[in-house]
C-alpha cells in the first residue's frame, strides 16, 4: 500500500469513529431515560458519584447531620447511646480498666468495644432484676434489659461513634497508649461522664500543640506530614 492510499484509509476511520461515538451517546441516553425514576411522581433520585464527589462505590444516599463533613466531629458532641452506658459505676465504683472493654487501645489503630458477649460475662450474674443497694430501691435496670435482649437476639450494640477525625488523618491509639499517654488526655475524664461527649476539638492545631510539647507533661512527637497523613 503506497503512502497515498493509506492517508486515504484516515477519514473512513474518522466517519466510522463519528458514527460509533453518536450511537453510543443515543443508546445511553435511551437507557438512562428508560433507568430513571419519575422525580414528578415523587420518587427520590439517588444521587450521582459526580454530584457527591464520592467513588461510586461510597456514594452519599442518607444526607444526615454528618452525611458531608469532612473534618473531625465537632467538640462537645454527646449522641444519644442505644443503651445509656454508666461510665462511673463501672470504673470509679467498681475499678475497671479501660482496656476491659476498649481492649485493643494498646496494641492496635482503633480501641475497640466490647462484643455483647464480654458485657454479658458479668451481667448473665448481674441481671436486669437489681436489689435494693448502694441507698437505690429495687428496681429493673433498663440498660441491662437492653443489653440482655442484643444478647437474646444474637445482634451488637449498634453504639453511636463519638470521636473520629478524616479519613485522610491516621490516628494509631497504640502507639499513643503505649507511650504513656492516657485516656483522658484526648477524651477528657470519661470516668466521669454521665453521658460521654467529645472533649477534644481534635483539629490538626489541637494535635501539633501535643507533638511539640506544649502540654503539661511535655510530649514530643515527630509533627511533618507523614507522621498522620500516610
């Protein structure tokens, strides 16, 4: 084939491309015309990948309270618990550590919580049916009724995340634990805590201020990029 005739092959290429990128753009249109749910009749249009900024597979439905924040949760955020969670009965009346329950603070990214079947370890003994103690009438203990049925029914605690930073902010609680740094230092006195609520701001200031020591006990930290952001 001489140089003459191949240039001659190009526009049958270029009308052939033309035709297949028109077909192509009229059958998808059919279709999502044919996919597309009647938003006069009422019906909710769930919402594309491009209009959330999200991967398709993370696409935003439920556009709640949190649906599109992106920094940390806010300081002084206190959810409502499924089941109201006595932190001073258990750690200052009856001295549980922390690791009990959050048992992997020291050796892993997040602390965990309790499967239904630790909690259910004392309170197969300790029943909903309380005693009169402690100067409190006998009563029915609504927690612990609430507990025993996640536990009858074979389901978690559907617990209400309280602290949490961005996705692109890494927060390794072992190597905080295990270097001295307690609980309360970034959740405040949870022992305390009626009700726990978020201590901290949590923001990157809050976090550099530690690194550097500028806190009383003066840790110091690495604080470049890589240090959170990997």
């Amino acid at each position: 084939m001489t140089i003459r005739s191949k240039w001659a092959v190009v526009p049958g290429f270029v009308v052939l491309t033309s035709i297949a990128a028109i077909v192509s753009a009229y059958t998808g249109a059919r279709q999502q015309q044919a996919t597309t749910p009647d938003t006069a009749a009422g019906s909710a249009v769930r919402p594309s990948a491009r209009a959330t900024n999200k991967a398709p597979d993370t696409v935003i439905v439920n556009r709640g309270e949190w649906g599109y924040w992106g920094g940390s949760t806010p300081q002084g955020r206190s959810p409502t618990q499924p089941i109201a969670f006595p932190h001073p009965r258990h750690v200052q009346t009856l001295g549980m550590n922390c690791l009990y329950c959050h048992f992997s603070a020291n050796k892993a990214m997040d602390p965990g919580l309790p499967a239904v079947s630790t909690c259910m370890g004392c309170h197969t003994v300790v029943t909903a049916q309380r005693p009169a103690t402690d100067g409190l009438p006998a009563r029915t203990s609504e927690g612990i009724q609430k507990l025993t049925t996640y536990w009858q029914n074979k389901q978690p605690i559907p617990w209400v995340r309280v602290h949490k930073v961005p996705d692109y902010v890494q927060f390794p609680h072992m190597r905080h634990v295990n270097a001295g740094v307690t609980c309360q230092t970034c959740h405040g006195q949870v022992q305390q805590m009626t009700r726990v609520y978020q201590y901290a701001p949590l923001n990157m200031g809050w976090c550099i201020n530690c690194h550097i020591g500028n806190v009383n006990p003066a840790w110091k930290a690495r604080y470049d990029c890589s240090t959170c952001h990997y």
